[in-house]
C-alpha cells in the first residue's frame, strides 16, 4: 500500500473518530430530525442537511446536484435518481457505473412500493467449470479481474425501466448532467486524483483502460483539480440519451462490449446483452417497532438478512441495553451470526433456485433461532449454523444513493461493479468499467468470496444465473404510513450490518440521520468467527466484558473484508400543516454530499 492510500484511510480514521466524539453539542440537529428518546451515547456528528422540498445524498457532490437539479425541473425522486445514477456513472467510476449493476427500491407517492432488481446475470456461457482449475480448485482470480469476471450489466436497463415505469421528465432531460459532466469534464477531486495514480499497474494491464485512465506512463500522475474529461463516454451516454436502453444491449455499446469480450477470451456475447432484461420484484417488507421497512428480496440477501436482524432486535429493549454497549453488541452479535449462516445455506436468485423468503423473515422464526442465545455466553462456534425456515408452500465496488421528494415519492439505490472499477477491464470506444459480479457467485461450496462470504450450491455459477448479492436499498414509513427513511450503503457483507444499525440507531437510540450513519459499528458474518468494530465504536470496558463471554473481538477491518459501509442516507419527517421535512445524512468514511432543495 503506497503511502499516500495510508495517509488516506488514517484521514478517514480522524475524520471518523472527529465525527464521532469531538464535534461541540451545538452541532447537534434538531429534535424533529429525532424519533425517539435520545439515549445515544455516540455523541454529536454534523448537522444533517435541511431541505423542504427534497433531497437527494449520494456518494458524489455533483451526482447529488445532478439529482437534484430534477427536482428544481419539477420532476420527481424516480427522475432525480435516474440523473443520479447517470452522473455517479461519470464521477464516481470507482463504483458508479454503465457496466455494473444495482437493486432500486421506489416507493409511490400512495405508498405502494415497488422494486428494480438490475442486478448482472451470469452469461450463458458461464459454468462452475470456468472458475475451477484441472484439479478442482477454485481460480479465484478469474472471477475478480479481466474478462472472465464479468456478468452481463444492468444499470442501464435499470435505471431506465425506472424512468420509463415511474418518471416524469424525459431521458434527454435526466442524462443532461451527466453528458455535460463526462464532455465537460469536471476538476478531479485529490482523492481520484490519488486513487488512479495508485492503480496505475492494474489499470496499465488492459489497453483500454490504461487509454482511459492512466496517462500512459506509470510517472505521469493525475493531479488534483485537473479537468477529467471522458468523451468516448460522452458519446455512449449521448447515443443511450438518443435510442434508450437498446442502444445499450442491442446497439453499437452491445457491439463494442460483445467484441471486445469474445476478442479477449470473455464470455459475454451478443445474445447475453439482447437478452438482460431488469426486473420488477415485490419489496421484502418487515416490521419494527411499528414502522415498516421496504427493502430488496432475492437475488439480494439484504432485505431477507435485514428483517430477520431487525426481528432478533425487536425482541429487546435496545435503548435500554444502551448504545454499542456490550449486552447490545453481544445480542446483535449473535443475531448476526445465525442470519448470516441463513444467507449461505439458503440465497440464491429466486429464478432458479426455490428462496424461503418468508419463512426466513417471520418473527417466529427469528425467535426460534435466538432460543439458544445466552447472555452470559456466546453460542459455541460450531453449533451456530443455518436454520430451517418453513418454505413458501407450507404457510438472499458499490455506491448507495437516496432519494425522496415533496410527495412522499422516495428512491433507494445501491448500485455497484462489485470492486473498485470492477474488473478493471473498460470497453475501447464507449469508454466505461465492466464489472466482477462474478465474485460473488460460490466458485466452489467452502471457498469465500473477496468478501469472506460463503455459500452453497444455490448459488454456484450457472447460465443467466443472478449472483446473492448484500446490496439492501431501504425504505422506512412510520407506524402511521409516512415516509421516515431511505437508506442503504456499499460495503460488499458489511452493507446488511450498516444499513441494520442505522435503522436501529435512527428508531431505538432516536439519532438524528447524520449521527445515525456516522456512529461508529460492529459487524458479524458468521464466517469468519470474529465480532469486529470499528476504531473507537466499542469502549475497552465493551470489549473485555464481549472476550469474558467467549467472543474474539476484533478492530477494524478484518478477513478480506475491505472497508465499512458508508451510508448514505436521508429522513423525512411530517409535522401538522407544515408538510415534509427532509434531513440529508452522507456517512462521512466517504466523500459523499446530501444536497436538498
Ligand atoms: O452485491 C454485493 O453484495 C457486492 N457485489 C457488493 C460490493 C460492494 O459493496 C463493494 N463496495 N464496497
């Protein structure tokens, strides 16, 4: 690791540990942004952003402007999301994407919710074999860089089922900011300055992306402010702006990406692209405390892990039990050790293998799996294992946005190319990064993916197969049927854990959402053994009263996984005749912006 990326993470540290202990009390919001009591003992973060008429937070200022801009238009949060998800395309390349994709959760102005699962399919080409040496060994590197990595895109068709189904404004209008950012160019921020300059060797391996982004020689860096203009991809936003979403998979973009692959021993062809179709799926729709929380079903393992972490905390009295103390860190532990070996034996992409979604989501069942919970002491290791919920007949690099609008419209988006600039593979002449979702298939049952994640045959690679994903985009309505919250947040396994503690910490410990998505977090996933945290988010007196009772604590990152979820979230609130109230919350481990109207 250069020096420059260390001297980054110890800045994300700092800023964390400044968000988190030692901003002054006068920073704190206001309580209408707060719900509940106020036994949060994370301590003031920024004061969220205060809008009436809309907001919109994403990983990137000008993707949030973009966003934004829409709604100043008239148009609603579908439209602005849909600008959104364009521009992080263009500014955000590290995790926006054309050639990734994502799960939107939409919920209607009436309150009906609905969802986009643009998730990547495998190509039909794509067999377990691919992935596995002569002698049955899993490569895992195939899957993780070069051509073999990718699944066949969705964003676009994802987002512009969105704008088609839901939106109000035209595609000329919502991909205006991002061509104008991608032709235009935009002053490169010191942080993808830096990032770039340190990829260079990766980016160097595949022609077009040492074209596109490096300057050709490993000496000749990127500096900050610099305009970072990106016309091939300009020019493929201006043709998916003229002809839409076949363009993209039936047009010149499909031919450029279909050559390029089958030139380069890839797999996606012609047909996989003609073929990928985004798909509208029902929410997976939990209850806590009363409020009801929206989020993403199979193939996504978020909204299914969420209700059941959501339904083992609702069982106790969390604001009681106090904040990252060691009684909560121990309980939700626990519920996330067992909902996450749930994730592997049971997600897959409910299109090919039978999911029980509700039975994996039903209190009872959450209940039945806490049964062995102990406060005195963590559930031996090798009895945790997955449960066996009752199936449906008989009674599972990234960036989050949120959106909401002054009709109660709201939009959640976590959209990815799974790494950082995915495969690192970029498409000559359209001038955009492919993805490795193929990571996150079970190369072979027992073998983790980058994220320590394992699986079993549900989700072994097989033809236009979806990969489980984490990805959990989040709606929360009051106990009264009103818009309260969007959230969601990147982090490969640690998204599902982030996005659980947020809601936790906005409904039971009553923070405002800039504290919520800034207080620091613990994470569990089953494998591997360890109860993680975040520097300074359990005190020495939470982390020795955890070790007396069996479980090995550890802080910071830990086995393969590379970095928290950074949330991006914001909360609504409703108060007499005064309407909507929109609090914006950009997680501060990241450079992201809320920006309101
Ligand atoms: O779908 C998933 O769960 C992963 N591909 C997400 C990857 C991710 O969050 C990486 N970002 N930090």
């Amino acid at each position: 690791m250069s020096v420059r990326s260390t001297a980054r993470i110890l800045g994300c540290a700092l800023l964390l540990v400044v968000g988190v202990f030692a901003l002054p009390a006068w920073t704190s919001a206001p309580n209408a942004s707060r719900p509940g009591s106020s036994s949060g003992t994370a301590g003031p973060a920024p004061v969220p952003e205060y809008a009436e008429n809309g907001m919109v937070v994403s990983a990137k200022k000008r993707a949030s402007q973009a966003g934004v801009s829409m709604l100043k238009k008239g148009g609603n949060a579908v439209d602005a999301a849909v600008a959104t998800g364009f521009a992080l395309a263009v500014v955000h390349p590290y995790a926006g994407n054309l050639g990734g994709g994502g799960f939107m959760v939409v919920r209607m102005p009436d309150g009906s919710v609905t969802t986009i699962d643009h998730r990547e399919d495998a190509p039909s080409g794509a067999t377990q074999d691919v992935y596995l040496d002569d002698d049955g060994n899993a490569v895992r590197q195939r899957s993780r860089r070069g051509y073999l990595a990718s699944g066949v895109p969705g964003t676009v068709a994802g987002l512009l089922t969105a704008l088609d189904e839901h939106g109000t404004l035209d595609r000329a209008t919502v991909m205006a900011p991002a061509i104008r950012l991608a032709e235009e160019g935009f002053p490169l921020p010191h942080t993808m300055a830096e990032d770039l300059n340190d990829r260079y060797e990766a980016f160097a391996e595949f022609s077009a992306t040492k074209k596109y982004f490096t300057k050709g020689r490993a000496s000749a860096e990127y500096r900050a402010g610099e305009r970072f203009v990106q016309s091939d991809l300009a020019r493929t936003l201006k043709r998916i702006r003229d002809k839409g979403k076949a363009e993209f998979y039936e047009g010149r973009t499909a031919s450029l990406i279909a050559e390029q692959f089958q030139a380069n021993g890839g797999l996606i062809d012609a047909q996989d692209l003609a073929e990928y179709e985004a798909v509208e799926r029902d929410p997976v729709t939990a209850t806590y405390r009363g409020y009801e929380v929206h989020s993403m079903g199979p193939p996504s393992s978020g909204g299914v892990a969420i209700a059941q972490l959501l339904n083992a905390a609702e069982m106790r009295d969390i604001d009681q039990m106090g904040f990252n103390s060691s009684a909560t860190a121990h309980y939700i532990g626990e519920a996330m050790r067992r909902v996450f070996a749930d994730r592997a034996k049971w997600l897959g992409d409910p299109d090919h293998v039978e999911v029980p979604t509700e039975g994996l989501i039903q209190k009872d069942y959450m209940r039945e799996r806490m049964a062995s919970f102990d406060s005195s002491r963590i559930t031996p290791t090798d009895s945790v294992r997955a449960g066996e919920p009752m199936l449906a007949g008989e009674s599972m690099e990234t960036s989050h946005y949120s959106v909401a609008d002054s009709s109660g419209m709201a939009v959640s988006v976590t959209t990815t190319l799974n790494s950082g600039y995915g495969s690192k593979v970029m498409i000559d002449g359209a001038g955009f990064f492919m993805n490795n979702e193929m990571n996150d298939f079970v190369l072979k049952p027992g073998v983790p993916n980058q994220f320590g994640l394992s699986g079993t045959k549900r989700n072994l690679v097989a033809p236009d197969r979806r990969m489980v994903s984490s990805m959990s985009p989040t709606i929360v309505e009051t106990p009264e049927g009103e818009l309260s919250l969007v959230i969601g947040a990147p982090g490969g396994s640690t998204i599902i854990t982030t996005t659980f503690q947020v809601i936790m910490n906005v409904i039971d410990h009553g923070m405002d959402i800039e504290q919520a998505v800034t207080a620091g977090r613990i994470h569990h996933q089953w494998k591997p053994r360890h109860l993680s945290h975040e520097e300074f988010a359990l005190s020495r007196d939470a982390v020795r009263n955890l070790r007396a009772r069996g479980w090995e604590v550890t802080e910071g990152v830990f086995g393969g996984i590379p970095r928290w979820g950074r949330a991006q979230g914001l909360r609504v609130t409703q108060s007499g005749d005064e309407g909507r109230v929109f609090y914006g919350g950009s997680d501060p481990r990241a450079n992201g912006a809320a920006v309101g109207f």
